[in-house]
C-alpha cells in the first residue's frame, strides 16, 4: 500500500482529533505537520497518533510535543515494523491502567476474528476487569470501555457475513497485544496438541487459555490436553473451533470464563458439561448453537455466575435460583418455553431465543416482573396445536408483560403472526426507553399512534396491512430513527402516499418491501429524508409497472438503491429499472459522492429468515 500524500495525511489527520478536514487551530499546526512528517503517510500510523491525542481530555500543546519527541525520527525515512510497533506501543502505554487489562484480553481471539462488543464486555466482568465504585451498572461502565479503546482505535469496527456490527483488531496491533501478553504471563495460545505439552510444562502458571482447534485431516482429531498443575489455576478458558474432547472440568476449580466458540461451521458434537455444577466460580459459560451443551439438571450452586449462553439443550430446572444472572440467551435451535417460573429471575438484563407460543401463560405475564430487563428476543414458530384463542391470549399477555418493561431497550419477536385483534396497536403506554425494535413478522393493520412517543427508538422493523399517510407522518416525527424496515402488504389506490418535507430527519437507511407494486403510489417531497443514503426496494410482485417513485431526484444524500424484484428473468430487472431509476438523478443540482444502482432477483422466501443468522449467534 502506497503511503498518503502529506494532504491526505494532514485531512486524515485533523479530521480525526477536530472533527473537521479545516480546524487545526494556528498554533497546533508546526507540532502537528512534525507529528505528520514521522508518521511517514502510513495510515495506521497517523490514526493511531490522532487517536491518542483525540482521547486527551484537555489540549495541550506541551503534551503534543512531548508525543512528537516519543516519535523516532528514522520512521518517515525508513518505516520498519519495528518503528509501527514503537507508535502503536507510545498508544498502548498512555492507556489508563484499567483499560490495558481489557485491552490485553483481546490476545484471546485469533487472527481476524469478528469480536462481538456484548460479549467481550461480559467476559471483562466475569474477570472482574470492571469496577462499578460509583455504583453504576457494571455493563454501562464495560461498554463505556469498550468505547474508549473503539475512540482511541485499538479496536477497529466492521461488518460480519450477515451485516451485523462487530469489531476486529488489525493484525499488527494483535502483534503487539501478544508480545505484552507474553511478558505479564497475561495469557497463553495453543493451536496444537504440540503446544499443549509445552504449556503443560511451564514452571509458571497459566491465568487464561485460547485453544484455537481444527480438525487433523488424517488422524481426525482435534487438540487433546489434561488439567496439569501449570492450567489448573487457569481464570478464562475460551475454545475456538473443533473439539472432539474437554477435559476434566471438575478440575479447574478456579474458572470464571468458561466458552466453546466455532464462529464457520456447524456440527452435531455434544458437549458434556455436567460438571460445571462444580465449579463454583464460575461467572461466563457460552456454547455456540454448532454444539447440544448437556449441563447439569441443577445448578443453584453457581451463585456468581452472570452469564448463561448455550446454542441448544436443555436448561437446569433450578436456573431461577441463580441470584446473579444477568444474561440468559439460547440459540434459535433450542425450541424451549420459558421456565414457569422466569417472574422470580429479577436479576435478568437480557434473555433470548425462548420458544413464545410453546411457553404458558403463566409464564408469558411472569415477563412482566423482570423491571431489569433490557433486551428481549422470542421466537414465534407457529405451534399448530395451540388453537387460535389461546394464541390470542398469550399474545395479550406478552404485551402486557412487555408494556411493564421500563428499561426495554431492545425487543425482537422472530416469526409470523397475524394480529388480527389489534393487540399491538392498543398499546397505551409502549417502555418510553426502546432504542431498537423488529416485529417484522408481526403483522397489524397500520402504524400505532403509540410508536410516535419513542424518542429513543432509531432502529424499527414493522409490517402492516396498509401504509397511509398518517402512518408515514407518525414514523417521520421520530426524532432517532436512523434506520427503517417497512413491510405493507397494500396501499391505498385512492391517495399516494407521499414522505412530506422534514420527515425522517435523521434516517439513514430505508427498506421498504411490498405485496404490491406501490412505486407508483409513494413519493418523497423535496426536503424529506434529507440524511437518507441507502434506499431498498423490495416488490413482491410478478409484475412491476416499470415506474420510480416519484420524486426521488430529492434525495440529496442518496448514495445507494437496492432494487428487488420477484420472479423476473435478471437481464430485463436490469433494463426495466435502469430506464426507470436512472433519470431522477439526472435531474439532481448535484450529487455528494458517487452513485450505486443495485438490481436483483429473488425467488420468494419465508419472511421471517433473514432474522435466522443473526438469532443463532448468542
């Protein structure tokens, strides 16, 4: 990669520690065009350097000094590995002291590995790398770290295979996280049986353990190991990949991160962990849903133990004793009610992947005492042997129970259901605090009036029966909404349904999705969804009556339509909406950034698939 022009460099630079390519106050331009000239136009250099300074609470510019003085002056001449080792090392060692423990704790990832933030924080906790002296809740203050290493670019944001947000590491600064790890005994890596002996053979204890496994094509075995005296003391123990064989958990008495992780392929391997009931400090157990977790029938012994993901299995029948959960998350194969007693789990924050209609109604209005819970995920099947009464019923009840949680921030319901009796547009009084919620599946008549009153929502998947123009006009007031999944199974032939100026002023992203060819009745005044980028249009529909919707050339900000239609041959999607997309953006005054015209054909799919992926990652 060739390095940046000293322009480039310089944008990248201050655009990163003031916010803005033009404001480098006068008196900061000498030391940082020095800053500049050492970092040799090499990104990653420049980022970090800007990263460091951006994260400095007041500035000073003796401190900025002091970081071109840490800087070698052969770098810009000659960058050598070693010399971008000694810059992301001056970051690493300006860290306060409570963020290098989390910062160390990614050498537990190999190479490249997609780190969900959520999860990463919960192992923080469980290793006690987190404090809460001012009594905030500790997974405010973990993600509040999180944060700061994101700010300071020790940990880079990304997209996995599904579009869903994760982080990476870059490969050179997993370099150096491992050097550090490796002189502070931190934690220790094994991709072998070869590097078992070795570890097992340390005059020094191991504190945390990274088994990264595959499967030898010849011998069909993965790493074999035994808890010697070097790994009995072992604190966070986390398996990556295949495993034909676990050791004595018994063993490990002082364990508190317990995870089985196979991120690219899926197995039908059993995992035998009845003896977690024995390890009494355990605080984080994960499975991934590529293994059938076999836990104890009873487990009220682990009395610190916060978090609890498995992908499928059974689940303790004395979980609700358990006075520290906080995390209770199943994958989608799990097919399991909540407990009948799930109101008595006040300690819960998050729990995911129970089965809805297969739990009882004493359990769904039990939902509504966990005033803790702060993200909720169910899965509706379509159990044919509950009749239609009864779904009633228990559809009401969950309402309710979730109209009860006032510190929601997230709620999920995978699968369809036809709301005819309006359960969900009769809500009085929806949880105010709701950031992100998906009911894609879940069909109403219109848009309830009672969305309008989320301010904090900025992420909403809905389908309804009809779209009008009230409807649009209630999603438009939302003050948050960056980003929007529409479902509308008609429109009204009757009116167009039109996005008026001011609508939507902070959206982002837009899919709207059809049972109709609605193009010709939706259209955007100017000045409407002024921050949209990304447009998808989805038509369910053997026949497209070949228009745009009108008004498109007012979307300023548009850099990206998706365009999806059902059932026709590719090549005449391409003709059809070319000669229909393409003349509204001619006729824009200008165009901000270059322009991305997507065409696709689909065969028809289950509605409620798309939320597969993303529900199985626990």
């Amino acid at each position: 990669m060739k390095p940046l022009s000293f322009e480039d460099s310089r944008r990248l630079f201050t655009s990163r520690v003031f916010g803005s390519e033009n404001k480098c106050p006068s008196n900061f331009e000498e030391v940082s065009n020095e800053i500049l000239k050492k970092c040799g136009g090499l990104p990653l250099a420049i980022i970090t350097i800007a990263s460091l300074l951006a994260s400095r609470r007041e500035r000073s510019k003796n401190d900025w000094e002091n970081i071109r003085n840490s800087l070698g002056s052969q770098f810009a001449i000659n960058p050598t590995l070693k010399g971008m080792r000694n810059i992301l090392n001056l970051s690493y060692m300006n860290l306060p002291l409570h963020l290098r423990t989390c910062f160390l704790y990614l050498g537990m990832y190999p190479e490249d590995y997609e780190i969900m933030r959520d999860d990463l924080v919960r192992k923080w906790i469980a290793e006690g790398f987190v404090s809460n002296s001012h009594g905030t809740n500790l997974e405010d203050v973990g993600i509040s770290y999180f944060n700061e290493l994101v700010n300071r670019s020790l940990i880079q944001p990304a997209r996995d295979r599904i579009g869903q947000v994760c982080y990476r590491v870059h490969d050179m600064m997993l370099d150096l996280i491992l050097s550090k790890c490796a002189e502070d005994n931190f934690n220790s890596l094994a991709y072998s049986s070869e590097d078992m002996t070795r570890l097992h053979g340390c005059t020094y204890k191991i504190r945390r353990l990274s088994l990264v496994s595959q499967v030898d094509r010849i011998t069909k075995k993965t790493i074999s190991w035994r808890a010697s005296d070097s790994i009995s003391q072992v604190r966070s123990l986390v398996w990556f990949g295949d495993c034909k064989s676990i050791p004595r958990l018994s063993q490990l008495k002082y364990i508190r991160v317990l995870s089985f992780e196979c991120p690219n392929s899926f197995g039908d391997s059993h995992l035998d962990l009845t003896a977690i009931s024995q390890l009494f400090q355990l605080r984080y157990l994960k499975v991934s849903e590529h293994w059938c977790a076999k836990l104890p029938t009873e487990i009220r012994g682990l009395v610190h133990l916060d978090t609890l993901a498995v992908g499928y299995g059974s689940i303790p029948s004395d979980i609700e004793h358990l006075p520290c959960l906080s995390n209770l998350k199943l994958g989608w194969y799990a097919m399991i009610a909540l407990p009948e007693r799930i109101g008595n789990m006040e300690s819960l924050h998050t729990l995911h992947g129970f089965g809805l209609e297969m739990s009882s109604l004493e359990a769904l209005e039990g939902l509504g005492k966990l005033t803790n819970l702060r993200s909720l995920k169910l899965c509706n099947l379509g159990d044919d042997e509950c009749n239609l009464l009864e779904k009633a019923v228990k559809f009401d009840a969950l309402v309710s129970s979730i109209c009860k949680l006032r510190n929601l921030r997230y709620l999920l319901v995978v699968g369809d259901h036809d709301d005819k009796d309006e359960i969900l547009g009769s809500v009085s009084d929806p949880p105010a605090l709701i950031e992100e919620m998906y009911l894609s599946g879940w069909k109403i008549l219109g848009v309830p009036k009672w969305i309008g009153d989320l301010n904090c929502l900025h992420s909403l998947e809905l389908s309804v029966r009809e779209t009008k123009n009230d409807g649009i006009t209630i999603l438009g007031g939302l003050p948050s909404l960056v980003y929007l999944y529409l479902i509308v199974a008609t429109c009204p032939k009757e009116e167009a349904v039109i996005v008026s100026k001011g609508l939507f002023p902070v959206l982002e992203r837009l899919t709207f999705l059809s049972e109709e060819d609605v193009t010709t009745y939706l259209g955007f005044e100017a000045g409407a969804m002024s921050k949209l980028r990304e447009l998808s249009l989805e038509l369910r529909v053997p026949q497209w009556g070949g228009a745009a919707p009108a008004g498109m050339e007012h979307l300023s900000g548009l850099q990206q339509i998706s365009v999806t239609l059902l059932g026709k041959p590719l090549e005449q999607v391409e003709l059809e909406v070319g000669s229909a997309f393409t003349p509204s953006f001619r006729l824009r005054s200008s165009v901000s950034a270059p322009f991305l015209l997507s065409l696709q054909w689909v065969r028809p799919v289950s509605r409620w698939n798309r939320w597969l992926d993303p529900f199985i990652c626990i």
